[in-house]
C-alpha cells in the first residue's frame, strides 16, 4: 500500500531557526496532513491541506503542497525548544475512509 | 477531561496470554480507529468502525478482534500474544463531516505493549 516517506530522518537546530521537514507519496489523495508526537505521547494533528490547496498557514507552521511532484513541506519558523517532537506526514487517499497512511517521520530537536 | 483515552497505558504479559485494550472518546465522534505503532515509530493504521459498523480491516492476523460496544467505545482483544505483538496501540476518533470522509483524526495516549 502507498507509504508517505519524510525527510530528514532527523534534524539537529538551535531554538531561533527555522525547520523544514518533507514528505513524499505515491499516489493520489484527498489531503495531506502533519502530526507531531511528544516522546511517549499520542500524536496531535497540526495542518491538514487539502488536494486543490498549494499552501497553508497556521501561527509558525507553513505547510506546502505540490501534487504535480507528489510532496509536501512543513516548515516551521522561529523554532523553540518546546518544538522538539516527531513530526509525521499522514496522507488520507481520494475514496477512501479516511484511512490515513503515515510516513516514517522526522525527528526535530530543537537545542535551545 | 482527556477527549480520547485508552486503558491500559502499559501492558506487560507473557506470550500466548489474552488481552483487551480499552478505548473512549467524548467528542462525540461517530469514526474510531486502532494504530499499532511499532519499534521504528511506524504508525499503520489496522481497523475503523464507523457507526459501530466496521469499515477498514487491514491485513491483520484474525487473533485482533476489535468490538465497537456503541460509537464512544472502541475496544481491541489479543488472542495468544506474540513477541511480535509488541509495539505501541493507539486508538483514534474523528467525525465524519458533509459526507466527507477525510477528515483529522484525535488520538488518544496510547498503549505501550511488552509480550515477554
């Protein structure tokens, strides 16, 4: 079944700069949403985008969509410390049931 | 007022033994959803009811049962736990929306399975 790839597996940042995390798919879909997991926690959704959607914001998170190329970015600004977290890709196929297919994601540690 | 809860939230049993994972929601969704999520971080999705009617059934081995006792209740029973059952379970709710199905979905805390 499709599968979201990210990249970077991980990233290393100083509190202050930005964060830019990709994610690629393989087939088409209704939209394409970010998650991020604390360590040991559940995931919270952040941005969901949809298919006829080229770019999204929401306070210091700007998510891009390019369905040409099949990918995405999430790019956060202004990183702090309370950033650090896994982020997720999570792409929701056309026609299904909302059955999302997760991709690997990044590892963001943010050093303050 | 947790939105999406699940008990146990560590689990920790022999192999061959039984065991349910409990899940709630009170966000009045109609959608819930189970997530194993296993030693890589790999999440994949592995069932969803809607309506208590079950509408995704991943390939999973038929010893996961799921049973949706009403729409806030989600519950998973393991038969004859494996080595390899050993990950981290999260249940999931959304709503369905306009007849539109893509939508965000909550997760609750998540249940840390060790089969020994």
């Amino acid at each position: 079944s499709q599968q979201g790839e990210e990249d970077p597996q991980a990233l290393s940042i100083q509190e202050g700069e930005n964060a830019t995390m990709n994610c690629s798919y393989k087939t088409s879909i209704n939209n394409l949403q970010w998650y991020r997991q604390n360590s040991g926690r559940g995931l919270v959704h952040l941005i969901l985008i949809r298919s006829n959607e080229r770019e999204k914001h929401s306070g210091r998170l700007r998510v891009t969509l390019d369905t040409s190329k099949k990918s995405s970015s999430l790019l956060i600004t202004a990183s702090r410390a309370a950033d650090t977290a896994s982020y997720f890709c999570a792409t929701a196929l056309s026609g299904g049931y909302n059955k999302l297919i997760f991709g690997a994601g990044t590892r963001l540690a943010v050093h303050p | 007022d947790t939105a999406v809860s699940q008990t146990p939230k560590y689990l920790v049993t022999q192999m061959g033994n039984d065991k349910s994972i409990k899940c709630e929601q009170n966000l009045g969704h109609d959608t819930m959803y189970w997530y194993k999520q296993d030693s890589k971080k790999f999440l994949k999705i592995m069932f969803s009811y809607n309506n208590k009617e079950l509408i995704i059934n991943e390939t999973v081995p038929n010893r996961f049962s799921p049973k949706s006792p009403d729409k806030a209740h989600l519950n998973l029973h393991i038969n004859s736990l494996e080595l390899g059952d050993s990950a981290v379970y999260f249940c999931a709710s959304s709503q369905r929306m306009a007849g539109r199905w893509a939508d965000t979905q909550y997760f609750g805390p998540g249940t840390r399975l060790t089969v020994l």
